[in-house]
C-alpha cells in the first residue's frame, strides 16, 4: 500500500487517536547537510504514522515480541533515563543515560543518536555522538554544549537525573576496520571532538592496530578543552599524538602538562602544513566542528594535496 494513501486529516487520529508527529519549523534545521536532517526524521515519522494508522484502522496491527527488540533503533525513538550530569567545561556537560539490563547501544565506530526533545510546543531533534567506549556495558555518555538561546539547549537545561529522554539510531556512514589506514589525521573544534574520542579509543582498544593517529584539536582557551582527562589517558599510548590549538588564549596564562603540546593561534593552512607529522597525502583526515571550521580545514587539506576519498567529515 503507498504510504500516500494512508489517512492524513488531523493532529490526532480521530480512529485510532494516535498523535501526528509535529512538522519542525525550518529554522530548526542547521543547515549543513546533515543525515538525517530534523525533516528527514519528520518524513520518516509521518510515514510511520500513516501506516500505524493504516493498520489499526484494517485491525491488522503488528505485535513485536519485545524480546526480539533492539536497544535502540533507527525507526522510532527510544527512552533511557538519565542517571548522571557532570560538567566538563564552562558551558558543556557530560551526560550518562542507563542502558537497561546491562546492553549496548551496539554503535559502530563513528555512528551518532538522534535526541528529540519539545520546545515551544513543537518537537526539536539534534544529533549526538556518544563518547564513551563502543565496549561500555549499561550505560552510554554524550557531551553537549548549552547555548544562551538555542531551542534544544533550553530543553536540555531542564534536565534532571531520573528523568528520561528520547533517543534514536544510529546513524552515519564512516567505515573503519583495523590498520584500514596506516596515518588518521583527525581536525576537531569544540564538540566535535566526540566522534573522534570514539575513534581513537576504538584504535587504541586493539592491540593489533598499529594506525598512528594525530589529534590536531581547536578550541578558544584552555578550560575549553573538553574531556581533557580522557585525552590525557589516549596520549599516553605509543601511537596517539595530540596538538592542542588555542586561538584566545595566551601562553603566560596556561600552565600545561609535561610533554603537552600548545600552539597558541588559529589552526591555518600553514600550521597545519607546519604541524602534520607526516606527508598530508599520506594520511586519510577526518573532520569535525563548526560550518565554517569544517569547510576551512577541506580548503586547507585541499591545497596541501588530499584528494577527494582521502578525508570524511562527520
């Protein structure tokens, strides 16, 4: 049966009294391509309702044995509890949320969840990689920055342990297997850096990987730096360097750890040219931060020489 043919007349079904999901307004979306995008999810859903409508109204509903159910699933959202908030910087939090009966979101290296929440009455989504390690059992963790005036950052300041939020996926389409490259390049900014702590704890979990990977991470001062004591642990390993970018801070205010390396500027083609240690076109990038970060860091790689299939923005 077409999906377009499905009832289509109210907020509510009058039948079956099932809730149509809510159009997002257009500002919802950010605008930089993101899979799935806030309408993406909606079609997805709206598609969903009909046929959910569909059934119920033939009396042919199905029932899935609850045992046979994923943790969590592309196709519909699923609740987790919070159970823990601690602040890694000024405006950024780690949030932990229990997975039940000791289970695993079962991501694969790179992969986010999608959030929704509600604002102003309408439903909101954004998407978030988790952080702790694809081995974790019982529990999965994300990091997110609160903003002044965001829609879902006011959603999110509301949050309190105990209660629960709504949950997708996963998604994403990076591919990675053991020793796939010899060099990973990986350019973060902010909370961008969460993929990439998946990836390199992935590397270093694995003992027959002998990928060498260099963090170049970028951040506007020191306190900025998120999950820094989980950096600190994965540049202890043979294989992980890590450069730390800061573009407002002064050296004469910080005072690093041994062995830590600072540069105090902005990440541009030149420092990154000056810093890579080894020849860019011998090493497959991975990108991750702002609009404007990530179009930046392919100009710059660009012009050092990668080539199209030689990088991946997440």
């Amino acid at each position: 049966m077409d999906p377009s043919l499905y009832p289509d007349v109210s907020p509510v079904c009058e039948e079956c009294q099932v809730d149509k999901p809510t159009e997002p307004l257009q500002r919802y979306c950010c605008g930089t391509g993101c899979k799935p995008c806030v309408f993406d999810l909606y079609d997805e859903d709206l598609q969903n309702w009909k046929r959910h409508c569909y059934e119920n109204h033939q009396g042919r509903h199905s029932v899935v044995a609850i045992n046979n159910s994923p943790v969590l699933t592309p196709s519909s959202f699923t609740t987790f509890e919070l159970i823990k908030i601690t602040a890694v910087s000024g405006d950024t939090n780690l949030y932990r949320f229990k997975i039940p009966n000791g289970g695993s979101l079962h991501l694969s290296v790179g992969q986010h969840v999608v959030l929704r929440g509600t604002y102003e009455g309408r439903s909101i989504t954004r998407q978030y990689t988790p952080v702790n390690s694809l081995h974790s059992k019982g529990y999965f963790d994300v990091f997110i920055k609160i903003y002044a005036d965001g829609p879902m950052s006011q959603y999110i300041k509301q949050w309190k342990v105990g209660q629960v939020m709504e949950w997708r996926g996963p998604y994403g389409n990076f591919k990675y297997s053991h020793n796939q490259y010899s060099h990973l390049v990986l350019l973060a900014a902010g909370t961008g850096l969460a993929p990439m702590l998946q990836v390199m704890q992935h590397v270093v979990s694995n003992d027959e990987d002998d990928t060498v990977i260099q963090l170049i991470y970028a951040c506007r001062n020191y306190q900025d730096l998120l999950m820094k004591p989980l950096l600190d642990e994965l540049s202890s390993y043979w294989n992980i360097n890590i450069l730390y970018v800061l573009s407002k801070e002064r050296k004469e205010e910080v005072t690093g750890k041994y062995n830590e390396k600072l540069n105090y500027t902005r990440l541009t083609k030149s420092l990154l040219e000056k810093e890579l240690i080894v020849p860019p076109t011998k090493a497959h990038f991975l990108i991750c931060g702002t609009k404007s970060f990530d179009k930046d860091m392919i100009k710059y790689i660009k012009q050092l020489g990668v080539k199209d299939g030689m990088y991946f923005k997440f």
